[in-house]
C-alpha cells in the first residue's frame, strides 16, 4: 500500500500541475521545524529558478489550491518559499485504518526477490567467542531477518575460522602433552577412537598456551606451522584430530550463539574449501590471471584510479599452502556452484576491509562470480568500554561473550528485583529476555560502521534509547490490552476510529511512518534507522499514554477504537524488535 508522504506529495504534486507548474516539485517531506506544521514542501523554490519567478508567489499559488485540498487541514505559504503543511485528521484516521487492515502493516515487500547469502557470525573454533564476534553476530542477524522479511531468499553462513593456523597450534600442544596418541603415529593404520581426548574445557586452555608458546619458541611455531599444513595436505591422523576439534568446539559455539539468540541456516567453514581450491589456482593459472612472485602466486588487483597501494591477492604462500585470500575467493567459488546468489554480504570488522576489496576485485576480474553478483561488505566499528579502549575484563583480558552475557544478566536481574517484587524464578527469565534487548539493540542503535561505547548503565536502563524502554513500552500495552480483555473486552485491530486529540494525531503519524522506516533499513542495510523509528514510536506512545484515559474511558466505542490504536502499536513494535533479533516478555 501506498505510503502516507507519498500520498502527501501526490496531493501537493497535483496542486502544482493546477497552478502550471510541474509535478515533480511537489516532493513532501517531514516537516524539520515541527513547531510550525507536521510536513512540508520546498518545490517552490526549486520552481522558482526552472520559472524566474519568486519562490514565495509560487509557494503562495499552490498553497491557495491545497487549502481546498480534504488531505490538509493547514497549507501556508512562508517566506522565502516554503509550504508549511498539517495533515487533516480524516486523511490520517483513513491511512492507519488501511495500516491496520494490511497484513503486512503498509511495509512493500520487495518487487524483485533475491537470493541472498550473509557471511556473519565468523567465530574461529577452538578460540573462545569475545566480544568482537558479538556485533557480526547481532549485526548480521538483524539484517537476515529484515532482509528475509521483505521476501528475498536469504541464506545466513557462519563461515567458521576452521582452518588456520590455531588448528596446526593445537595440533602442535597436543603432541607435546599427549605424544602417545595414535593420531601422531604415521604409521598407524587402525580406526582412531570416538571419543575426544580432550573437553572443551581443555581445548580452551590448550588453544591460549600453544598461542603463548609460539609467540616465544621460534621451533614450536616451526612445527605449528607445519602441522597445519599438513593438516591441509590431508594428513590422516591430523585430519582425524581436526574432526575432534570441530566437534567440541562447534556444539559450544552453537550453545552460545542459540543464546544470543543468532541461527545460521549454514554451518559452513573455510575447510570446506578445500574441494574448490586445487581447481580454481589451475583455473587461474590457465587463463593467466595469476602469477608467481618470489614464490607466491598472486593476482594482480590494482587499479590506475587508485589512490592508495592496493596490494595483490595471495593466493598460496611459496611452501604451497592456503591463506585467508584463498579461502574466501574459494567460499565464493563454493557459494557459486552451491547456491548461486545473487548478493553475498559480509558483516566483518572494518578493519578487514582491505582483505576484501582484494577479495571482491580479483573474484570480479578473473570471473570467478558472475559479472552482476553483487559483493558487499558491511564493516562493523569496534565495540570500546568506557574509557573510549577496546573493551576489556575489570582485569584487562579480552572479554569472553559468556561473561559478558552473564554480568549483564546480572545487572537486570537486580534491577527487576529493585523495581517491584516478582518472584525470583520468572524474574531470571525476564531479565534474560531484557539483557538481550540491551545488548543488542545498545548495538544496533548505533551506525554499524562507527565505533561505539559499551555503556552498562546506559543499555541497561529503562528510561532513554535502549532496548528495556522499548520493551517497556511493548509491556505497558500489553497489560492494558489484558486488562481489556480480563473485563470482557475483545480487541479488533482493525477499528481505527476518528482522531480526538493532539497525541492521538502525533501517534498516529509516527505509525505511519513504519512501511518506509523499514524499507530504508532494508534498503541500506542499517539496522540504526529502525531503532531510530521505533524510538520515536514509542516516545509518542508513551505521551499518548500519558494524555489519554483508556480503560477508564466511559464510551465503550471510543475505548474500543483506542484500544485498536495501542494494539497496532504493539505489533509495529513486536514487529520491529524481531526484525532486530529480540523479542518482548509478558510482563517485567
Ligand atoms: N573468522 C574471521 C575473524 O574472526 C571472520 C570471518 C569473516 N568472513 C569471511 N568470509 N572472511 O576475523
């Protein structure tokens, strides 16, 4: 369904025509002085240059029709051209009474569905979750589920870190603690055991002192770096060993991210690759696209209208084994043949970004996607603690995202158990439902790009922009809505009735607001701008709220139209916090 500015700027586009102007100035925006009117247009004064007249007597002329005009109960010309605009209540009342009615609330899906693949999440087995993996995590799932929502066919990839060099350390650290192990014995023919020779709890510990040693023993990162190869080559003990890592790590890393709430559709890694890679380097070799310099084949991915140094694209190492370039050229080989996409977006520190500018160039040039495969890259900024660093422990470690959780946890907790006394079971499970919420939406509310502040204080609040208001907000209807009901009532969503008062009106405009809210998040992969709508939504509900007897109401009519109105509130925000990764409790 059409959007309330588009039908603004129709009527405004129109007048324009009536007055011999054209049509295309009647563009209608929100009004950015909302002391003086609700929308306005500025067509006038673009007019007044295509027609060499005053901006004002153009203004003037089309404000005189749009007086007429049932859309608008304000239209007035101001100085230097401006049309300053309010819209008439009945056109309002009109447009939310066809929100309600559509299943989808006035959200367009998109026309032209695609096949898209999201590279998020990016945890490296054996190597704990910190907070860095968080905002790929958050980050990318909102954009899944808006994506996905607008009807495009959406894949989400975790893309492990499964075949680095952490495999050939711990590979390295088990030999020297366990060197009788049959994994280690090339001559060993038999069936390896079933069974891990180590918890997670120990692959935890190992991972860390084999990343120490190395950094001190020239030899052990000698060994380390060949275990890895050798585990690439296919060596058979090492490659049965691998299998166990994966297996330990994988189940932890999938109870952590169920946690936050994140699921991929793949479970997918860069050892998957290694089927692709062999060919794709003979393809690569055989068209001419790669060459050796001193030992490595590269690609070349520079471009005349660079600016900066744009090194090329590893593709082996002089000893033969893969890196992080090949891997991920090789994913999208992969990805291709698989599922043939037509957009991969990865959700990545921006601090790779060069990684992928060589990556998306050379896949480009040597053809190894499709010329119309769209190649995006999302670079998230860092995640810092208060005093502006990279977030830490109290310690100054690297903060694990179990613990993270957990103290944020507890932080909610106490603050339920503060506020009134709900029985401590269900508040450990509200508070684990409010915690999420401030975690992630203390991410998404931000651009993903900047950097931002991991404030506590601030996300775990009930009052201001974070997650817990919003819930709040959700909460507070839904207990006016039950009590509605607990009464008798029977909630029809689709009553809107005629608007009363001023706050009604602001809510009302602000619903109207949710169809375009999410196509631009969609549209720009920026999860911010939902956050940013459903702040303003809910900041109008609650001085609706505040203005408004609902329950006390005496005329039933008039009650059960309100009722309406907070019921499609509840679901644009129910709506929008899913399509952020979060959900409402019941009660808090
Ligand atoms: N595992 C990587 C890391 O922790 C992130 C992977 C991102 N995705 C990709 N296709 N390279 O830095």
């Amino acid at each position: 369904m059409k959007q309330l500015l588009q039908l603004l700027s129709e009527h405004v586009a129109d007048a324009f025509c009536k007055a011999g102007y054209e049509a295309d100035l009647g563009k209608t925006g929100i009004s950015n002085r909302p002391d003086l009117c609700e929308y306005q247009c500025n067509g006038a004064m673009a007019g007044a240059k295509r027609y060499h007249k005053a901006p004002i007597v153009i203004a003037g002329e089309v404000a005189e029709i749009l007086k007429d005009d049932e859309a608008f109960e304000m239209a007035e010309a101001v100085k230097p051209g401006f049309i300053n605009l309010n819209v008439s209540r009945v056109f309002l009342q009109k447009q939310i009474s066809a929100m309600a009615a559509d299943p989808d609330m006035s959200v367009e899906k998109t026309g032209h569905p695609k096949k898209i693949i999201i590279d998020y999440g990016g945890a490296n087995v054996a190597k704990p979750l910190h907070v860095g993996h968080l905002r790929s995590a958050v980050i990318g799932e909102s954009i899944k589920r808006i994506l996905r929502f607008m009807g495009n066919e959406v894949l989400g990839d975790v893309h492990l870190g499964d075949w680095g060099l952490q495999m050939g350390l711990i590979i390295t650290e088990l030999h020297e603690r366990k060197p009788d192990l049959p994994y280690f014995d090339l001559e060993y023919e038999g069936e390896y055991p079933d069974e891990a020779p180590f918890t997670i709890s120990e692959l935890e510990e190992i991972y860390p002192a084999a990343s120490r040693r190395s950094k001190e023993d020239a030899d052990y990162k000698a060994r380390a770096l060949e275990a890895t190869k050798e585990l690439q080559m296919g060596r058979r003990g090492y490659r049965a060993l691998w299998k166990h890592i994966m297996n330990v790590s994988v189940r932890d890393l999938k109870k952590n991210y169920d946690n936050l709430d994140v699921h991929f559709d793949l479970w997918k890694g860069e050892s998957d690759t290694q089927s692709y890679i062999l060919g794709m380097v003979q393809y690569l070799k055989d068209n001419g696209y790669a060459h050796y310099d001193q030992g490595a084949l590269v690609v070349d991915v520079k471009e005349e209208t660079d600016t900066k140094e744009i090194p090329p694209c590893m593709i082996l190492k002089s000893d033969g084994s893969s890196l992080y370039d090949t891997t991920d050229l090789a994913t999208l080989v992969m990805r291709r043949e698989q599922y043939d996409p037509d957009e991969v977006i990865y959700v990545v520190d921006k601090r790779q970004e060069l990684h992928f500018v060589q990556d998306f160039r050379c896949a480009k040039k040597t053809h190894l996607v499709k010329e119309d495969t769209g190649l995006i890259f999302l670079g998230f900024g860092t995640m810092n603690g208060k005093d502006g660093k990279p977030f830490k422990t109290r310690e100054g470690g690297v903060m694990r995202l179990e613990n993270l959780i957990r103290d944020i946890n507890e932080e909610m907790y106490r603050k339920i158990m503060d506020n009134h006394a709900a029985e401590p079971e269900e508040a450990r499970e509200t508070a684990k439902i409010v915690a999420l919420s401030a975690i992630k939406y203390g991410d998404l509310s931000n651009q993903a790009s900047k950097d931002y502040i991991f404030d506590v204080d601030k996300f775990t609040s009930f009052e201001g922009n974070t997650g817990p208001y919003i819930l709040y907000t959700i909460v507070r209807i839904k207990s006016i809505l039950n009590r509605y009901t607990a009464a008798g009532g029977k909630v029809t969503g689709c009553r809107i009735g005629s608007i009363v008062t001023e706050s009604e009106k602001e809510l009302m405009m602000e619903l109207a607001g949710y169809g375009s809210a999410v196509r631009t998040t969609a549209e720009e992969l920026a999860p911010h701008k939902l956050c940013a709508y459903i702040y303003g939504l809910a900041n109008a509900f609650n001085h609706f709220y505040h203005e408004t007897k609902i329950l006390s109401e005496e005329d039933e009519n008039r009650k059960a139209n309100l009722i309406a109105l907070i019921d499609l509130t509840r679901k644009v925000l129910e709506q929008s916090v899913s399509l952020l990764g979060f959900c409402a409790p019941e009660r808090m």
